[in-house]
C-alpha cells in the first residue's frame, strides 16, 4: 500500500475519460461549428494577422493590436487548460487560479454534460493534450453559441477561451 497505491488512486482520478458513439457526434456538430465561427473571424476580423495579443481576466477581455493600437476588443469566456507538464486538461470552473468573472458561464457546458452523461464535461481533471483543449472548447462554443475561440500559450499552458463579444475598433473595416 503507501506510497505506491496513492499513486495508483492519483493516476486512475486523472485517466481520460471514455467517450460514447453519441458523444462522439455531438463532438462532430460542435467541431462543425467552431470552424464556422472561425471562419468568420478570420475572414470578417483578420484573426491571426494581428501583431500582438494580450488578455486581462480581471476585465475578461483578450485584445488584438498593431503599433500599439488596439484593434480587436474581445470579452472572453475561459473554458480550460493543458498543462504541458503533467498532460492534464482542467475545466476552468475547477482552476482556483481563474477569476470567477471569466467562468461563470463554463458551468453551463458541464450542466449539460450532467444531463447527458458526458464524463469528459463534468470531471474536472484528466489527462489530455492539446487535441483534448481543442475539443474542449468546440463543445463549449456550441453550448454557448461562441463567435470564436482562442488558444493562448502562458508558459507550460495552453488555455483555451471562447469569444462571446467582439468589438471592432479598426478604422477600415
């Protein structure tokens, strides 16, 4: 026992948690969707053509600037992260480190994994990559209807959020 079946116990919390045909569907509806928004991102606001980007979770806004100049003005929901360290997905509604004002909403995507029995939506840690964060948040933007996504590298993280505003500030659009 000691040392070794603490481990075990660790080890199986975090294991991946198995997915269903049907859940694999509505993974398929909600991947569908977030290319759409993206799409329109990409062609609508030039996601990605920006030179800098910085997010604030104390105002929930991820902004995209040149020369200094803000550009894109976004209010975001924090959905998860990827720890590159211990190949872990967590839910932002679990991270202490997240501001609540960035995760209110997130509840919402794990409510529903309840009423479906969606493991992957309702455990809070489990091992996972980046593919794993990405589907995360495919499933969080179409629960609720997401203008977008974005994946921001912070050190040994990668955390993923979901757009729910855009505000335009380029002078041509």
């Amino acid at each position: 026992m000691g040392l070794f079946s603490s481990f075990k116990k660790q080890k199986d919390e975090l294991t991946k948690p198995e997915i269903t045909e049907e859940f694999r569907d509505f993974l398929t509806t909600s991947y569908n969707y977030l290319t759409e928004q993206q799409e329109i991102c990409n062609t609508k606001f030039g996601m990605g053509n920006y030179e800098r980007w910085d997010y604030n979770q104390e105002t929930g806004l991820l902004e995209f600037s040149d020369s200094g100049i803000v550009k894109l003005r976004i209010k975001y929901v924090d959905v998860g992260s990827i720890s590159n360290i211990s190949n872990t997905w967590l839910w932002s509604w679990d991270n202490p480190n997240t501001l609540d004002n960035v995760k209110c909403n997130i509840s919402e995507v794990r409510e529903f994994g309840e009423s479906k029995g969606y493991e992957r939506l309702t455990k809070s840690k489990w091992y996972g990559d980046e593919y794993d964060g990405w589907e995360m948040t495919a499933i969080s933007a179409y629960i609720l209807q997401a203008k977008g996504a974005y994946r921001v590298p912070t050190g040994d993280l990668f955390s993923f959020m979901i757009f729910t505003e855009i505000e335009d500030l380029r002078e041509n659009k």
